[in-house]
C-alpha cells in the first residue's frame, strides 16, 4: 500500500488583491508517496510529484486569503479545493508506477571499469 501526504506549503502572495490584503495567487504542490514494503536495506520505496497551481482570476478573494491558508486544517485540503480530481489521480498513479519500477525494476545501470586501468595491470 502506497501512502500519500502532501505539502501545500509555499505559496505567493499579493500585499493586496482588490481591496483584500495577503491574497494567495499561486500555490507550490509537492505529492509524497511511500510504500508500507521496505528495500533489502529496509527502507521504504519513496516517489513525489511535484508542480505549481495558479489559483484562477475568479477564485481570488477571501478564500485565497493568507490567513485562510494558514487556518487551513490539511494540506489535502488545499490540494484538493484548487486541482481536479482528474490531475491528482494522474499524480498518485505515476508515483504508484515510480515505486512499482523501483521494487521491481527491469533494468538496472553499470559503471564499466576504466580501460586504462586494465591496460595497466595487463602491462605488471
């Protein structure tokens, strides 16, 4: 089972937005997946997604307020008032494939060893 948490922490902000004070315009998402299955060195399978959403004209005013974010009870919540539905099932499914390649990966990388190394040895 795969866990998510967000973190709608960062967000910009106008000093003043048509009358209203500290209004949020624009809020940095980042989508934390982990696993409850650990590696072989126990740790668990981690994954995040990432991206910005530019709170829309017509959705600016007491909502988007500072003060609203920071009362905010869940970083969900914030997630979830200004993306689609859509958008976060699409983050959550390719944090699940993320992890799912790592716990089961069908390639892997390899550093060749140096040449001139071998060469070397061949040589004494």
């Amino acid at each position: 089972m795969i866990n998510y948490e967000w973190d709608c922490r960062t967000v910009w902000v106008y000093n003043e937005y048509e009358g209203l004070e500290n209004v949020v315009y624009k809020v940095q998402y980042i989508l934390n997946g982990v696993s409850d299955e650990l590696d072989a060195e126990g740790n668990p399978y981690k994954s995040r997604r990432a991206g910005v959403i530019v709170i829309q004209d017509e959705n600016l005013g007491k909502a988007s307020q500072l003060s609203e974010f920071k009362n905010s009870k869940s970083q969900d919540s914030i997630a979830k008032q200004y993306l689609e539905e859509e958008k976060i099932e699409r983050l959550k499914a390719d944090i699940e494939e993320d992890i799912n390649s790592q716990m089961n990966p069908t390639s892997f990388s390899y550093v060749l060893p140096d040449v001139s190394d071998a060469i070397e040895n061949a040589k004494n």
